[in-house]
C-alpha cells in the first residue's frame, strides 16, 4: 500500500499564498522517504484552471501511474489547509472529493482528512506569535463564514489565548472591536489574523489598521503575521495525515 498527500487551500489570485503552498509541501516531504516529491502535493479549490476534482484526478496519476494498478490499493489523502469548518469544508470540498473518487475508481481510495483549524494544537502556533508582541489586548481577527455555528472554533481558540474576536466578512468588524478596547481604556492592541499566509486581504487589514491609527491616536497599535509556512505547521499538516 502507498499514500500520496494532496495539501488544499483556497486559492488566490495573489501568488504568495501559492508560494508559501509550495514551500509547505517541501516541509511535508521531509516526513517521507528520499525521492518522494512526487508523492506531496498542492491543489486549489478556487481560483485555479481546473475544478478541484480534475486537480485531484491529475495529482493521483502523476503520483501513483500505473504503479500496482492491479496488484494493490493505493491511498490518496487529501488535507484542507482552511481554518473554518464553513461552506467550504462541510460541503463544497467534499463534494469535489466524490467526483474525483467517482472517476479514479476503486483502486485509488481517496480519503479527506480533519481540516487543519480543528487540530487542537494550532493554539500553540497562535500563542507563540503572541508571545513576542507586547500589548494589553489582542484581536483574533478571522474571515468569517456564513454557515452557522462555524465561528465556534475561532471564539474557543480565543477565549484560550486571552484574545476577543473579529471578523473580515461579518459581524464584529476589527473597527467595532477597536472602539469596544479603546472606550475600555487599552492603550496597546495588536491583532493576529487568523490567516494561513499573507496575500490580498492581510495587506488589506493592514492598510485597515493604518486608517484606525489615524482615528485613534492616542493608541498604539500592532500587527502580528499570519501562520505562514513553517516547520511547525508541516507538523500539525503531517498529524492530521492519519499516518
């Protein structure tokens, strides 16, 4: 039996969020055998040339050929790289995954891993960015998702790193977060995307926290990163992987 990994995110239109995918991959492979490159792998869900469930058949062929077609079963695991059990993880990704397994056939099993936002460990990634800002609160800033019940994740890891929440595509706003600490009298607030990697819409909290510190002067404000491709994520990435 071999296994084969598919790493997916969401897709940009900004390449950096693809380079970072590539250098995770990198990362991923170290946790294999030499000369196993071809066996980690990237795909998007959106913003890509090919719908995902063709992206997954071609990745499946260029990792596994005909290699034991007859003789055994080969494992495709597929790891979404998002950090909210939203539209996306619940029902788009999986639908995706059915059509490909429709058309690849029973000798490649293709599994769907646990997302990468619901590894319990992820906390430990999020508070060592904290722990080198200094400042008397934190925003937790995430996307959003309009399925309900699916910003749970994001309020409990909050609530665990001391931080309060706010969201890019709903309510709270970062803006409304902000005047909720500044009326309470914190002088320092830094925020921490909730993000995998920098692109469009961390340059755009950016340029949203420059505009905050023109109305609140008296504030002082910090930005961390967002996750980015790292050795320690490849680890979270790998353990999600049902090895």
């Amino acid at each position: 039996m071999s296994s084969a990994y598919l790493l997916l995110s969401h897709g940009s239109r900004d390449r950096r969020p693809e380079i970072a995918m590539q250098q995770l991959a990198r990362l991923v492979c170290h946790k294999l055998p030499k000369n196993s490159e071809h066996l980690v792998g990237i795909a998007a869900l959106e913003m890509s040339s090919q719908p995902l469930h063709e992206q997954i058949q071609q990745f499946a062929k260029s990792a596994f050929g005909d290699r034991n077609r007859s003789q055994n079963v080969n494992h495709l695991k597929i790891v979404p790289l998002f950090l909210l059990p939203g539209v996306h993880v619940m029902t788009d990704i999986p639908a995706e995954v059915a059509l490909a397994q429709q058309a690849t056939g029973e000798d490649i099993i293709i599994e769907l891993q646990p997302y990468l936002g619901s590894h319990p460990n992820l906390d430990k990634l999020l508070a060592k960015q904290i722990a080198t800002i200094k400042a008397e609160a934190w925003i937790l800033l995430a996307h959003g998702s309009r399925r309900p019940g699916s910003q749970e994740t994001v309020e409990a890891i909050a609530a665990r790193l001391g931080a309060v929440t706010a969201y890019w595509a709903g309510p709270p706003s970062l803006e409304s977060r902000v005047k909720e600490l500044v009326t309470a009298g914190y002088p320092e607030i830094a925020i921490l995307p909730y993000f995998l990697f920098a692109g469009g819409i961390t340059d755009a909290i950016a340029t949203s926290i420059e505009a905050l510190k023109l109305q609140f002067s008296a504030v002082n404000f910090q930005l961390a990163q967002p996750l980015g491709a790292s050795a320690e994520l490849a680890e979270l990435i790998w353990d999600l992987t049902d090895k």
